[in-house]
C-alpha cells in the first residue's frame, strides 16, 4: 500500500547547523504516526519540513508516492497536508463558525455585491463538529470561551472538513489537563477513523500510546528508534523515550546522592 507521506534519508540544515540528519518517516493512511521527542530533538524543524515552511536541504519527500517540494505552507495545504499549530491560530472574540472558515468563506451574490453566506456557514460548521462529537448549542459564541481542548478539537475538524489527507498535530496537548488531553486524543482517533493519515508530534509517551499506530523517537535531529503498536508496550517506550541506559545511570547516581544523606 502506497504511504500517504514518507520521509527517505531527510536532512534539514542552517548554515553548519544539522537540525535534522537522515530522518526516514513513512505515514499511512486512517492510522497515527507518533513522533516523540524532548525539547531540543528537532521536533519543530521537522514540522515546519513537513508543512512547507522548510526545503529539505537533501533527502526526498513523496506524498501519495511521488516525489515533492513545496514553495510554502499553502502549497502543502492544496495538497492536503494541513498543520494545526500548537497556538492553534484561532482568533479568540471571532465565534466558533467564523474560526471555522476563516480564509475559506462561504459568500453569495456576484461581483461586489457578494455577501457572507453567514446561515449556511453556521448549519456547516455546526454539523461537522457533530460529526466529530462536538456538540456545541452554540456556534455563534467566541471561540475564545470554548475550553483548549475544545478549540483543538474544532482546529482538527476544521482541517479534516477542508480536505486534509494528512494532518499534522503540533504538541496539540501539552498545555491541558488530563480531561481536556482526553478530549483531544478522542478526536484524534476521530479524524483517524474518517481516514486521514495523523502525525502526532509530543514529548508525551503516555498520550502517544493511547492512540498511536506507529512510533518514530526523534533526538537531536536523529530518528534513534521506532515501534510498532504491536511490538511495543507503554514502559519499553517510556524508558526509551526517557534515555534508556542513560535514565538507568542518573538514576544510579541520584540514589547513591540520595544513601549519603
């Protein structure tokens, strides 16, 4: 089966900085590809290569199979790769169904008598987060009164109305409770089932298992391992997310500490 997006041998540079050495990500279709990493592993780097911001400087990127290369993030966006960014880019005194087609509104009328088609763009909006398990009473509110995980949950609705094949989730809960990361990683597994092809960027391993198929460690701009659902299990990918026989050794050291107290 033809992947949906795939990394071969990526390097991304600054200068004489190597942000990013021989990264090779493949992403399938209705499953969620987990890239896991701390800060300072490349993670950022690799979404702005991912989303169009970044030209690898070698290495290919195929989507659907061919080879390509974007000018920009609009660019990805028109093939269907869209990014939802960690500070979500939503306007917070817009309402919920303005955030929602926000640079893709719906008008009516000709020439410069077009109008918004302001009823239109509610019932839609309105319908698509149901479909996604969003039931809002009212889309007409800010979007600014809605929870975070709420508003990333209308963020990826939104991206999977317009026509994402692949969508992208920037640290989507980094900043949220444990009630709200729920929220979230529920409709991750939503935009999955809808088959779109996810790649969930965190430094969390317990919010990653929870819903990935597939997971990439990143560390200073190197993949240094990968796992399969199957194969893995929530502690192995912890321990080798924390460092592996590096946490063994700190741990060694901070309890020797710890004994001469």
């Amino acid at each position: 089966m033809t992947n949906a997006l795939e990394l071969r041998n990526v390097e991304k540079s600054f200068g004489t900085v190597i942000a990013l050495s021989g990264v090779s990500v493949e992403v399938e279709e209705a499953k969620v590809t987990c890239i896991l990493g701390d800060n300072g592993a490349g993670k950022s780097t690799l979404i702005k290569t991912l989303s169009g911001v970044h030209k690898p400087s070698s290495g290919e990127f195929l989507f659907e199979g061919k080879p390509v290369s974007f000018e920009s993030p609009r660019d990805a966006l028109a093939m269907g790769i869209a990014t939802v960014f960690q500070d979500l880019a939503t306007i917070p005194l817009m309402s919920v169904w303005r955030n929602f087609f926000i640079g893709n509104e719906i008008r009516v009328g000709f020439g410069p008598f077009k109008m918004l088609n302001v009823k239109k763009m509610k019932e839609i909006a309105k319908q698509q987060l149901l479909e996604m398990g969003i039931d809002l009473r009212d889309t007409n509110q800010p979007i600014g009164t809605l929870s975070g995980g709420e508003r990333q949950a209308v963020a990826i609705a939104r991206a999977v109305y317009f026509g994402a094949k692949v969508l992208i989730l920037d640290e989507p809960t980094s900043a949220l409770g444990v009630r709200q990361s729920g929220i979230v990683l529920k409709y991750v597994l939503a935009a999955k089932d809808r088959g779109v092809a996810v790649i969930f960027i965190t430094h969390n391993p317990n919010h990653a298992f929870l819903v990935g198929d597939r997971f990439y460690l990143l560390n200073r701009g190197r993949l240094i391992n990968r796992f399969e659902r199957h194969n893995v299990e929530i502690e192995e990918l912890t321990k080798a997310m924390a460092g592996g026989k590096e946490l063994d050794t700190l741990t060694s050291e901070i309890e020797a500490v710890r004994a001469k107290k």
